[in-house]
C-alpha cells in the first residue's frame, strides 16, 4: 500500500557529470573516492571514544525498536542507548550491528557512532526524575526494577559482566527519519527526490552484500544541526540489528534477503505445487553459532535479494547505479573486511572465520553480478595534450576476474558543442587495447570561455556479454594551455534484460 513515488525509471538525478555522488549532508565519498587504512575503517564513525569511565545514570528509554535497550549518560555528559543481545544468542545483534555500521560508514553513508562495552550492574544508577512511557503511553519514573527488567533477557558473562552495544546519540535536533521516495517540504536543501538518489538506489547492493534485509524508512534518522557555521539536516541510517544473520531478538529466519516479509506469490506456488517447489535457500548449510544467526553465502543472489519490505529507491535501481555501488564494494579487499569483523569482538573464533568467510563470498557474487550489468568500463584517464592525446580505460569485469580480455573495442568519435549542447559524428575505429589517441579534427567549436569538446561512445565486444555493444560516453575538454580533462563519463542504464535484476 506504500507509494511507489516518480513512475519514471529516470537516470540518478544527484549525480554529476563523471556519474559520482557529490558529497552532501547525505554521503560522503571515503573508499570509493581514496584510499583507506585499514585502522581508519575499522574506527569508522567513532571519532568521540565510548562511554567515559566511572558511574553511568541510566536516563530513559528509547520506546522504537524491538532489542532490549535503554539510554545512560555518562560523566562527561555524553548521552548513549545501550541495546542488549538475546539471552540464548550472545554477540548476535551487537556484532551484526558493529560490522555493519563500519561498512555502511566507509561506503560513505551517514551512521551512529557504535561501541563494545562490558560492565557490571553496579556501574549503573538512575538519574533523579528520570521516566520512561509504557508500551500503553503512560510515563513512569524509573526504578531498579525497571532496569532489571531490561537486562532481564540479557547474557551475562562470568563475574556478573554484561556487553552491550553502546550506541552514541547523534547530535542535533531530532526531526524524525526520510523516506525512500520524494522529498522533505520542510527542507529546502531536499531537492532531488529520494527514488533519484544515486547512494539510495545503489543502498540496494550493500544491502544484500550484508543481508541488511530491515532496510526502510523505520531505520533512517534526520538531524538539524550546525557543522562550519551552517545549520541543515543531515541524514542518517540506523540500526543494523536486523542484519548479517541477525534479527535483533535472535537468528534471522532463513526467508530473510530472499522474500518480503508477505509475498503470497510463492507460498500460493510452494502449497499448489503440493511442497514439490521449495526454496532452495531452506537448505543453507551454516554451522551452529550462536553469534552468528541465518547468514550464508551458498544461495545468495546478489539480483534476487529482497529486503523486508519494499523499497522505492532501491526499486529504481538502474545498472548504472548497481555498477557504481558494485565498485566500491570491490574496493574492501580481504584484509579490510577482517580488520572489519575483529571490530565485532566475537569470543568464538569459529564466527570470526564463518562471518570472514562469507562476507567475501557474498561481495565477490555481489561485484562480479552487478559489474557485468552494463558496459563495465571505468578508470578513464588522458595523456598527452595539444595534437597527440590518448584515452585510456580499464575493463571493471576484467579487473575483477569476471570476464576474459574483451577482444575489442569499437570508439566512435563525435564533435561536442557545449553552446547547444549537439554533436556530430566524425570517424569510427577499432582497437584491441584499452587505450586510442584521440583524432586532432574531433574537437568542437570554442564555448565562451574559449574550451573545446569531443565525445568517445566506446562499445566493448565480449561474446559472453553481448550488451556491452552498448557505449560508454566519455566527454573530454580540451581547455588549451590549460591541458585535457574528462568531464563526462555516462553508462547505459537498462539491464541486459527483466530477469537480470
């Protein structure tokens, strides 16, 4: 019943004209614009440190969510929700959620800052005047049975030691959470409609790479606040309980990343066809670890994954904007996602290798899938200047061992007037490498600033990727004794066919 926003399956319309998302209060580029550390991943958002030392006043409780949780402020005044494992999974929750929020952070996206912490009880008293409201509306003060009561469910570890997740309050003023579709009437920063985002369409393939099924609008935070003298509302995503194998309150269940939480369309063909049909990821083979919950990379398919509920931007997701996310998840390589899971603090090493194991093996399904969904060329680079310039690329497919060496390339060359924004076709040619010296009589006339253009739509032919015959648009400037630069790179947007998606 929710709206499915702007019917028009339009390109990302917050893109600039190299087809990367600027940074704004929504994403910041950081491993797919630069090269990090790995200490600088596995801190990821915690740039303020965890709760201080000393005594904590537990100060309310956050009434949202279904994890057993409450809100403590430190001596220095900082202010943190503390949310609790289930009793019979321990680390399950708190390690989905630290994983998580280290990737989603060094993607780019907006998160919480999150810590590990272990402590006794007796670390923790209650605020004077401190209240919470039912579940019914009715706001009660806090006692310690109330806090008890929280910490019931909660695994307690030898010598009455707890581990919670301590997750920082952000700061700013709340003004709720952003949908996947239009925009905020009271933000005027908000002008691109949510669908055409290009960080959230392409939310859809780290999604899937880390079974972040629990991804709607329930999940997202909006703050107004003031960063270098300027007050906006920045953008967040939270709680990734729900993710990995995790469902917060215990194991995910098996349907999650594979169907929507109420998709009639394959329980009618399981009961019609007398239980013949099943879904084959019931059959996931995946070792008893507490910690660890439902998460398998045997059945994934990075272009059948389904969050809990519909999503509209991620239901807009062209191949242009799977092929951007798929970048950037190549760019965690082993050695980074390890660093990534040692941040979890699981106690068995069994979950520590598992949890390693298949987070490779869903990101090399998720990158060789959604690379190979358009012409996958990319790292586009001049040299020379004046009359003897050279183009050069690189096969993404190729880079990442997906495809063989294409056996060609096609590049048409086309003048570009940046006046009227028209071109014309000059020459074709054909190159058996990933690199052609530009034609001198392929500029266009002069712009008012005095700079000349061309246009190479390059075609790469690949008997096992037939759609590759679909170019790439490359734009170059040539701004004289300034030298030559790209300033349009365009891939096509349809996917080889329905099925792919």
């Amino acid at each position: 019943f929710q709206d499915r926003g702007d019917p028009d399956q339009k390109r990302a319309v917050n893109i600039n004209t190299i087809g990367e998302v600027p940074d704004s209060s929504w994403f910041t580029n950081r491993i797919g614009a630069r090269e990090m550390s790995v200490e600088e991943i596995a801190t990821g958002p915690n740039l303020s440190g965890p709760p201080a030392d000393g005594q904590w006043k537990v100060i309310g409780r956050p009434g949202a969510g279904v994890t057993p949780k409450f809100m403590i402020e430190d001596r220095k005044g900082s202010r943190f929700i503390f949310k609790f494992d289930p009793m019979e999974y321990p680390e399950i929750a708190s390690g989905a959620e630290i994983i998580s929020s280290k990737f989603f952070h060094a993607f780019g996206y907006n998160v919480a800052e999150t810590y590990i912490v272990s402590f006794t009880k007796d670390r923790l008293e209650i605020a004077s005047g401190a209240t919470f409201t039912t579940d019914t509306g009715v706001t009660l003060e806090i006692d310690q049975v109330d806090v008890d009561h929280w910490m019931s469910n909660a695994p307690v570890g030898p010598g009455g030691v707890y581990r919670a997740l301590a997750s920082k309050i952000i700061p700013g003023e709340a003004v709720g959470g952003f949908r996947f579709f239009g925009t905020r009437p009271d933000d005027p920063n908000d002008i691109f409609p949510h669908e055409h985002r290009r960080e959230l369409r392409g939310y859809r393939v780290i999604s899937a790479w880390l079974n972040h099924d629990d991804s709607r609008a329930l999940n997202t935070y909006d703050s107004f606040g003031e960063e270098d003298g300027r007050r906006f509302i920045k953008h967040y995503l939270l709680d990734f309980g729900s993710a990995l194998g995790s469902a917060s309150i215990g194991p995910n269940e098996p349907r999650g990343g594979n169907e929507y939480l109420f998709e009639g369309g394959l329980v009618w063909k399981s009961a019609l066809t007398l239980g013949i049909w099943h879904r084959p990821w019931l059959t996931a083979d995946i070792p008893a670890i507490p910690s660890i919950g439902n998460f398998a990379a045997e059945h994934f398919l990075p272009q059948n994954w389904k969050p809990e509920y519909p999503n509209v931007a991620m239901d807009h997701m062209d191949a242009a904007d799977a092929f951007w996310a798929a970048r950037i998840i190549d760019k965690f390589s082993e050695k980074l996602i390890a660093a990534v899971v040692d941040e979890a603090q699981f106690s068995d090493p069994r979950a520590v290798v598992y949890v390693n194991e298949v987070l490779r093996k869903r990101s090399n399904k998720a990158v060789n899938h959604w690379i190979t969904q358009t012409n996958p060329l990319d790292e586009f680079a001049l040299i020379g200047r004046g009359g003897s310039v050279v183009l050069e690329w690189e096969n993404a497919a190729v880079r990442v061992g997906v495809a063989t060496d294409a056996g060609s390339y096609g590049v048409r060359w086309s003048t570009f007037d940046n006046r009227t924004s028209s071109e014309f076709q000059i020459s074709d040619q054909e190159v058996g490498t990933t690199r052609i010296g530009v034609p001198v009589n392929a500029w266009g006339s002069p712009d008012a600033f005095g700079y000349r253009y061309l246009r190479a739509h390059i075609f790469t032919h690949h008997a096992d990727f037939q759609w590759w015959k679909e170019p790439v648009i490359v734009t170059v400037r040539d701004k004289g004794a300034g030298g030559v630069d790209i300033v349009g790179i365009d891939h096509p947007r349809e996917y080889p066919s329905l099925n792919s998606r």
